[in-house]
C-alpha cells in the first residue's frame, strides 16, 4: 500500500536505518493499518477507494465467504465438510501458546488421517501455510523436517482479523483483553512476509518435551536463522537466547516494535522491515 508514500518505501527498501527511525511513528501506523487491512488486492482496493474500515472488512468476509463456497464447488464432496472444519479451526490453533496443530481441536477425536486430504486441498490452493517443525538447526533445514508436528497459518493477516472478527480499533489503538491474541496476529503477519521471499525454506523450532519454541527457522545462503517475534517493544529473546546457547547459530533475529540494532549475538529488526530480510543479512 504506496498511499502517496513512495519516499517511505524507497526508505524502507534500502534499509536507510537513521531514516527509518526518524519516520518509526509513521511505519508503525501503517503497519497496524496493514494487519487489518492486509495484502489482498481486493481489500486494499476498497481502502484506497472509501478510507472505511468497515466497508474493508465487508470486502472481507465476502472473500472468506467465497472461499468457503469453493470448498463446495470445487474439493471433492466427501472431503468438503472436514475441509470447513478444518478452516475454520485455524484462529483457535494459533491462539494455543503452543501454537502446534492438533486435529484434537478440530473436533473431539478427530485423527490426522481422517484430514489428510482436507489439509492438502487447502495448501495446494495457497489458503493456508503449512510451517513444519525442524529437529535441529543444520542445513539443510528439509533434512530435519519432522512432518508430524506442524503449525498452520492463512494466508493473510487481514483474514485473520475478518474470521475472528477483530475491530479496527482494537489493531490500530491496542486493548488490554487483546494483548494474548496479539503475539499470534503479529507471527501471521512476519509468515506472510517471509513467504513473500518465495526462496526462502521456512520451518520452526522446539524442544522434544514443547519447554521452548522459536516462531520460524529459515535457511538463508550459508546460515540457518532463527526468529523470535515480538509483537511491541520488548527485547527480551529468553527462548532465543537459549537456542543460541544450545546450537551456537551465527546469526539470530529479533523483529519487534523496536529500531534496528546489532549486538554481539543478536540482530534486531523493526517489524515493518521484515520482509527485506534477505538483504539486511547480506549486509550483516
């Protein structure tokens, strides 16, 4: 969304940090902006057009609607039901501290077989992101990947809003009963961003007995980065810290509300600056 902003992007883009902390206030509001609104042309068509909220999140819920009634027109019949259950779970998945799927909470005994084939529809179609978890942190990340411990995420932060029918002003100004909710919201967004780097390998990190978690491990070049997602200002990365102590990686990330800034084991990187990940690390 350029909104006459191009000087902001062209800033952003080349990761100009004194610039980028000058005008923090102005990232920040278009990026609480951006999670309601999110990437799908059709949304931000109707912001540009009306500067309505709630005409945005009519555009939608016409959208999630439509996407369910594929379900039916397309996907094999006899998978169709599960498919709904299945998508609709997904706002309750993440809200989990342990954000790991488990079919469990689709429906009381419901067994991963029994889905198998819903999953798959939804991820061929590009709704949802399948984020598998990783054993350990050695390239290349495929080679650890243990496909029976997943996360999934939708494919835009806007729907995430619009199917757990989160106000505009609760995103734009905060609220205090929104705070749990809001680590995860934040982690939608930086997945979005990340698979907008279409050559990025993308999994995640915990700990055999779940006692630690990192969001996303990616595979960049030569390095394997972890990512811890903070959703304000907090600095503190205990879970990142300790998987560096553990796996001794060479690069580490922290994206939050905080400015730019490298330390001795770790970079931080403003949420709103995320998505040029690659060429923040070339420079590292």
């Amino acid at each position: 969304m350029l909104f006459g902003e191009e000087k902001l992007v062209e800033i952003l883009n080349e990761n100009d940090w004194d610039l980028i902390t000058i005008f923090k206030d102005k990232f920040i509001s278009y990026l609480r902006e951006y999670y309601f609104i999110g990437g799908m042309p059709a949304a931000i068509n109707k912001y540009v057009e009306t500067k309505d909220y709630k005409e945005v999140r009519k555009v939608q819920l016409k959208l999630l609607q439509a996407y369910e009634e594929d379900f039916s027109k397309h996907a094999p019949r006899e998978i169709v039901p599960r498919l709904k259950m299945l998508w609709n779970s997904i706002p309750a998945q993440l809200a989990k501290e342990n954000k790991k799927f488990i079919y469990g909470l689709i429906k009381e005994g419901a067994r991963a077989k029994e889905y198998e084939l819903a999953l798959d529809w939804l991820i061929d179609c590009g709704l949802v992101y399948k984020i598998d978890r990783v054993s350990k942190p050695n390239i290349p990340l495929i080679a650890y990947k243990d496909t029976s411990a997943f996360k999934l995420y939708i494919l835009d932060v806007g729907l995430l809003g619009a199917m757990t029918r989160i106000d505009a002003k609760i995103l734009l100004e905060g609220n205090e009963i929104f705070t749990e909710f809001k680590g995860t919201f934040t982690e939608q967004f930086v997945l979005t961003q990340l698979k907008a780097n279409k050559d990025i390998p993308i999994f995640y990190w915990s700990a055999e007995r779940a006692t630690a978690e990192l969001d996303f491990l990616v595979q960049l070049e030569t390095y394997v980065i972890p990512i811890e997602v903070k959703s304000e200002e907090n600095l503190q990365a205990k879970s990142l810290k300790s998987f560096v102590e553990k796996y001794n990686t060479k690069v580490n990330v922290r994206t939050s509300m905080s400015n730019y800034r490298k330390e001795d084991w770790i970079i931080n990187i403003p949420l709103y600056s995320i998505g040029n990940i690659e060429k923040i690390i070339e420079k590292t």
